[in-house]
C-alpha cells in the first residue's frame, strides 16, 4: 500500500507484495491450535474482492463515495484488463524466460553490475558484465525477441488487492538491466549503433511497465528510466559520437515522452487495492497488511491492538474519508506536480488537523495515503529528466526545441546553457544531474 515504504523492502528492483505474512500462515495451517479448524485464508481474501462490508455499510457518505466509482467502473473487479492474444502479447513471452530460481538470481546479479552515478566501468568490472551476458546468453536472445512483440499487458489481479503477487515487476527490471548492460561490450568496442538498439529494448519494456494501472509499476518504471539515462549520457559522450548519434538518442527519448502515461491510472489502481484491504481490516487480518515497519511503530504507539479492534462504524468512516481523500488526488493528477504539490499539502494538512478526531482516517493516513506524495513527485522528476534530456539532444544539434518549457516537477523554467565545452540544460533539482552533451567541434 505504501508506495515508498513498499519500495524500501524491495528486491533489488521493484517493490514486492506487502502481506508477507499470508504464505507463512497459509503454511503453517492448523499446527496453531490443532484443535480447532484451520482458518481458510485463501477464500476470505477472494471474498473481500466483492467489498461485502462496504456494501453493507450504513455510512452515508461511504455509500456515495463508494457508488462513485463503482459508476466510473473502477471497484476491485472493474479493473481487470483483457490481455493481447498470447502470441502477440510480450508479457507472455517475458514470463516464459525465467523460473523463480533464474528471476531471483538475474535479479540479484543486475542490480549489482548496474552503477549508480555515471556509466563507466572498470576493467575488473568489464570483466563481470562479459561473463554475466555469456552466462545469461540465453535467456538475453528470448528478451531480445520478446521486445519485437506488438503489444505487452501484464496480469495484474485487483481481486486480490495487495495480497497478489507480480512477477512482472521484477523480470522487467532484469529485462532492462540486460539489455542496459550489452551497451557496455559496444561502447568499448566503439559500436554505437548496437549500443543504442540495446537501449532501445531497454526503453521498450519501460515503456510498457509504465503504461499499468500499478502504482509500484510506474515507480519502477522511473528508477529504470534514471538508469536508462546512464547509458543515454555514455551514448552521447561516446569520443565516436556526432549529432546523428544525438538525433537517434533524441528519437528514443521523443518516443517515451510521446507515449508517457497519466499518473491517475496508478493512484486508481492503488485506490482499488486498498478498497480490497479495508474489507480485509473488517475481518480482522490487519496483520497480514502490515510492513515490518509499520507493524514496529504500531507497537511503538502502542496503537496496534487498538487499530485492530476498530469497531465497524469507524472502519466505515475511515474507508469514507480515504475514499473522498483519493478523489481528490486523482483530480489533480494532471495537474503538473509543482502546482499540484501545495493543494496535496493543504488536503493532507487538513487530514492532520483532525488527528485524535472523528474526522481523522487514522487506517487511510498511516497505511494507504503516507507515500502518494512521494511516489508523485519521484514520476514528476523522471518526467522533468527526460524532456531535459530532449531539449538538450536539439539543442546540441540545432533542431527546433521540444515544446517544454518548464520543469513538471518544480516549475523551474528550462534554460539551454552554452559553453566551448558543452550543451547543457538546467534542470533546478538537486536530486538530478543537469543533462549535457559536448559541443560539436569548430572547424
């Protein structure tokens, strides 16, 4: 539910389910109190899909909120999309590549040989990435023929909100990463065309992660895109680089911000999973919800047996407010996030005011609204880094200028910077490193 704090437990790459405990009690069965009929995880979790507490609830104000977006079909099982035709489908082909053993292990062996800062690599480095390709050869042909698939919708079950799992996430990212580190053989050996159809894969699977209705998958999608850049800066410093190297990495770029998502359909994908935990609170599994930090500071607070004892009328309540609260959000969702970013504030602000009050959502702040903010902003960012990067490719080869002027994320009005040395473009984030490539040679 909580977006960064789902983050902070990820494996390597992308967020995983948050019900850790699920399969651990679904395992032990009855060895807890053997005498009495284990309880049937499973069914209640399916049932919760069909929002029975809601439904039954004599909260007026949740009833409205709920027949809202139940007429705007985006209740838990409004939302399942019909797939592509498997043998159009990339999703499909992705999956057949790996088995859990070979996901785990990519997945660890990717992260690690990816840098953080700049895109170069050592000799001891170069080494590992050559062996990891070799080793990988494989399952890196599959990829490279599953990115010429016309189309690619993953399976993303709304029926069992946070308790269902997505492989996809984490193959995408492995995905990404391969194809990211087959640039680095062909920077060294100076074939920039292979480099820049290595990123082109890489950008492809971006693409379509970003396209789902998961929030995770978008907040994904913008770390990989951070690391897609890399390789876009390398590309572009390439000494063999000239500005039909620029023009190419300008049309790679051009092609994601053309196709770039809506932040609504993921705070809609969020909102129907978390529709699916307040029944799941109702049948009193909070537990199962809970993160180990979250569970740490409701101990801390000395709130968790309370929070797990909520009468039904307060749950109702709850639900009621976060559900008004997320309408809210989505209406500004496109809205550019610095203008966004201080009505989010005065809304959350209000929330605050009422804290140890009946119009607090105690459930809906601590589990469900604390990280929107957060994850907004980082898609922000990756928004303002691209159209930086794209302005500056045209700027550097004289074509005319993308139409962004001001930087998604923080208003900051874009400004194409000039020297003997390069062309750079100012970005006003901190977090983010102004993109540049060098000044073309005078004759």
């Amino acid at each position: 539910m909580n977006i960064t704090q789902t983050l902070r437990r990820d494996c390597n790459s992308c967020p995983k389910a948050r019900p850790g405990m699920l399969h651990a009690l679904l395992a032990v069965g009855c060895l807890i109190g053997c005498d009495q009929p284990a309880r049937d995880y499973e069914t209640e979790i399916a049932a919760c899909a069909d929002l029975p507490g809601a439904r039954a609830s004599e909260n007026s104000r949740l009833q409205q909120a709920l027949r809202d977006v139940e007429l705007a079909h985006r209740l838990p099982q409004q939302m399942i999309r019909q797939p592509p035709p498997d043998e159009e489908n990339a999703a499909v082909a992705l999956a057949q590549v790996f088995n859990d053993r070979s996901r785990e292990q990519l997945d660890a062996v990717t992260h690690a040989a990816m840098p953080t800062d700049r895109f170069e690599f050592d000799e001891k480095q170069l080494v590992k990435v050559k062996r990891l390709l070799r080793r990988w050869e494989t399952e890196r042909v599959q990829l490279a023929a599953a990115t010429k698939l016309p189309r690619c919708g993953f399976a993303i079950d709304f029926e069992r909100g946070y308790f269902a799992e997505h492989p996809f996430l984490t193959e995408t990212a492995v995905a990404v990463r391969l194809a990211l580190l087959e640039c680095v053989p062909s920077l060294v050996d100076g074939d920039l065309d292979a480099a820049q159809r290595n990123l082109s894969r890489a950008l492809r699977w971006i693409g379509w992660l970003a396209d789902e209705q998961l929030l995770e998958a978008k907040v994904l999608a913008a770390r990989l895109r951070g690391e897609a850049l890399l390789a876009v800066e390398a590309i572009a410093w390439h000494p063999l680089a000239d500005p039909a190297t620029w023009r190419e990495l300008l049309k790679l770029l051009q092609q994601q911000l053309d196709h770039w998502p809506s932040d609504e359909a993921g705070l809609i994908g969020d909102r129907a999973r978390s529709l699916h935990a307040y029944e799941v609170i109702r049948r009193g599994m909070l537990d199962l919800l809970l993160t180990l930090e979250e569970r740490a500071k409701l101990v801390e607070d000395e709130q968790l047996d309370r929070l797990q004892n909520l009468s039904r009328e307060a749950v109702d309540l709850d639900e009621a407010l976060y559900l008004e609260t997320m309408q809210k959000i989505i209406a500004l969702s496109d809205v550019p996030f610095f203008e966004r970013q201080p009505k989010l504030a005065e809304l959350y602000g209000k929330l605050e005011s009422q804290a140890n009050g009946r119009g607090y959502p105690e459930l809906a702040m601590r589990l469900f609204l604390a990280d929107l903010v957060a994850a907004q902003e980082q898609l922000a960012r990756d928004r303002g880094r691209y159209e930086g990067w794209a302005i500056t490719l045209a700027a550097a080869v004289g074509d005319e200028l993308p139409p962004y002027t001001t930087n998604p994320l923080n208003g900051h009005a874009y400004e194409v910077r000039r020297t003997i040395q390069e062309t750079t473009i100012t970005l006003g984030d901190a977090d983010s490193r102004d993109p540049g490539v060098p000044a073309l040679p005078r004759l």
